[in-house]
C-alpha cells in the first residue's frame, strides 16, 4: 500500500483537522441544553456523550504529547480501575453542563491542533495501544472528529458535505486492515486488497495492487462510513470483489479498542443518510459509543 502522503506536512494536517473542527462547531454551538440531550445513534449516547468524548481524548493526546510519561502512568492508573471504557468516560461528564463541555472541547482542541502543527511527524508518541507518530495521532484525530460528527450530524438530521478530507480517514481505514482481523481474533488474510475510491470532487484514490483479485470499490464517503462504524455496509453503495474483501467491509474499524458493535443494516435510508436539511442550510435546533 503507498504511503499517503509520501511526505507529511503537519502544518497542512493541522490546518485540516481544525476546519473538521469548525464543522462540528457549526452544528452544536447554536444548541440549546435538550438539544445536547439528544440521543445519536451510538446507542446511550447523546450529542453532549459525543463532544465530551472528543474532548477527552483531545485532553489525552495533548498529555501524550507534551508529558508522555504523565500520560503513561495515568492510564495504567484507569486501567487498573476499569474506567477507560468509552462508555464510563462518557457517563462521568454527563451532569457537566453543556456550556462547560463546549468551552472544553473548543480550548482543548485549539491547543491540540497548535501541537500538532509544531511536531515532528515522525516523533513518537505513547497511546492507549502501541505507540505511534504524530502524524498518525493527528490523522486518528481527524478520523474522529469526523465520525463523531456524523453522529451528530444524524442525530440532529443535518447532511454534510463531503471533502477532500476524507482521504485521510479512507488512508486510516485501508491502514486498519490487518488491526480489524486481529482485534476479532481472526487470521489476518495474506491475500492484498485493491481500493478505489471515487473522491467528492470526482477524482479518484487508490490504495493497494491494481492486480489484486479483491477489491472494494466505491463513493469515498460511503467507504469512510464503513470504517468508522457509522453506516452498515449494506446501507451504501460499496461494491466488493473476493472473500477477503466482503469480510473486511463487514468487520472494518478504522479506531483503536475492543470490536464495536456499528450500526444494523436499514438502520438509515436509502444511500445511509438520514432526512433533513444541510448544515450549512439548516440552523440546528446540533466507536454503547465507538471511539
């Protein structure tokens, strides 16, 4: 699989993650307190869970960053304690107020982004798994927000339109490949796969051999829902070709953690969205949850 990009420019990656940012912003800084009560499809989880958790793990990779042996010392404290579910950090700021969860997740993120754009692509850095580069970190974190936001995004029946941004989260997907088998207990396959993506602005990415007998094929969009969680496959227009390439589209997960359960199928409509309006056009009225 090609290295995308071949040379990382943090600055770039940083600028990329804070518009994902702004468009998370512009769907809950308008929010009235029920609005954040709002329940996402993350079952139990409300659009006040989906920031909270940003927010947290923000907090944490900022900490990875610039006190990695702090970061080190209070996981293993959390772990010992069996609070670092996804589930129990998010109920243990439910009686925050919103306002207070909006404040956290808009200064912490700013810190993180000017963090990342400082760093060393390749520096390494300790995470709740093995450690990995900043450029790695950042792009999870990018892949993050973008899911979250479609939970949100959902949530409140809002549309988004989809970027060029994707690309990074569709370059994390392909890269989780052999982490989705492995997570499941399952062999992870020899047999390479071939992606192809059509991007939004009709240009399209490939990952893989263009010889390989499998093969995913698709709307990036649809591809980077699949290996978020946030759609079931059958509820997209993914084509696959080969047996080692319909069960990664089954069992893809492009975050780190325990296997998540994901979305039903016909859980959305046709084309794995839900109604309403766009988010530029609608004021809003804003991987238990996957990371």
């Amino acid at each position: 699989m090609p290295d995308w990009p071949a040379v990382i420019d943090m600055g770039r990656l940083a600028g990329d993650l804070a518009a994902e940012t702004d468009e998370v912003l512009a769907m809950i800084e308008l929010l009235t307190e029920p609005g954040w009560d709002r329940p996402t499809p993350a079952e139990g989880w409300s659009v006040k869970d989906q920031v909270s958790h940003l927010a947290y793990f923000d907090q944490a990779v900022l900490t990875a960053l610039t006190q990695p042996d702090r970061f080190r010392r209070e996981t293993a404290e959390l772990a010992a304690a069996g609070q670092l579910s996804p589930d129990h950090l998010a109920a243990r700021y439910r009686s925050v107020a919103a306002a207070e969860v909006l404040d956290w997740f808009r200064a912490v993120r700013a810190e993180v982004v000017a963090a990342f754009a400082a760093a060393d692509p390749r520096r390494r850095l300790p995470w709740y798994g093995p450690d990995m580069s900043a450029a790695s970190a950042a792009t999870a974190r990018l892949m993050e927000t973008w899911a979250h936001g479609q939970d949100i995004a959902d949530a409140l029946g809002l549309e988004r339109a989809p970027t060029a941004r994707l690309r990074h989260v569709a370059h994390l997907g392909v890269s989780t490949l052999p982490f989705a088998f492995a997570a499941r207990g399952r062999p992870v396959p020899d047999a390479g796969v071939r992606v192809e993506l059509a991007g939004p602005g009709g240009e399209v990415w490939t990952w893989g051999d263009e010889t390989a007998v499998d093969r995913v094929t698709g709307p990036a969009v649809d591809f980077c829902l699949v290996v978020t969680q946030r759609r079931h496959r059958a509820d997209t227009t993914l084509g696959t070709q080969g047996p080692v390439a319909a069960e990664w589209m089954e069992i893809a997960q492009a975050y780190a953690g325990a296997p998540g359960g994901g979305r039903r199928p016909g859980q959305f409509g046709a084309g794995g969205q839900v109604g309403g309006g766009s988010v530029e056009s609608q004021a809003p009225p804003a991987g238990g949850g996957a990371p």
